[in-house]
C-alpha cells in the first residue's frame, strides 16, 4: 500500500459489519449499521503540537460520521484526523 497519511491523520481499515444477530437472524445489507471500529494501517508523522499516539496495528473506535470513506485497490478505507478517535482497544 502506498497510501501515507499527512500530519496528524490516520488510515484505519472498518471492521466487517455485522452479518447475523446473536439470535441467529440474517441482518440484510440495507439495515447493516456502519462498524465503529477498525484496524489502524497507516499514521501519519503528527505535528509539532500533536504527538500521534496511535500506531500501525492498534485496533480503535470511532464516532459514527468520523472521517472520509477513500477506496485504494477496491479496498475501503477511512482516513481521519487522530482526534476523531475515541480509543484504542
């Protein structure tokens, strides 16, 4: 991949939306919620202000309309600023 994120953003890779319920039910992609969580890919290097404290690997959450959704290699990717992460889990 040779996306690099700029300044204080970061590349976080959505994890999968839910396919089933826990009671088994078949969740179809129109009612399908927008995961709130993702792998990190990419960081970029932070500022003289902002000390980036997510790194490449950290699986984090995210408010639901953070970021702007980009497509690398038919790959759906979000890329947000490092404060619109809500924590690292």
């Amino acid at each position: 991949m040779n996306v690099k994120p700029l300044s204080d953003r970061v590349l976080i890779l959505p994890n999968p939306a839910e396919e089933k319920t826990a009671g088994g039910l078949i969740i179809p992609d129109t009612a399908k919620e927008k995961p709130l969580a993702g792998k990190v890919i990419a960081v970029g290097p932070g500022t003289s202000e902002i000390k980036m404290e997510v790194k490449v690997g950290d699986q984090v959450l995210y408010g639901k309309y953070a970021g702007q959704e980009i497509n690398v290699d038919g790959t759906d990717y979000l890329i947000m600023k490092q404060q619109d992460i809500l924590a690292i889990i």
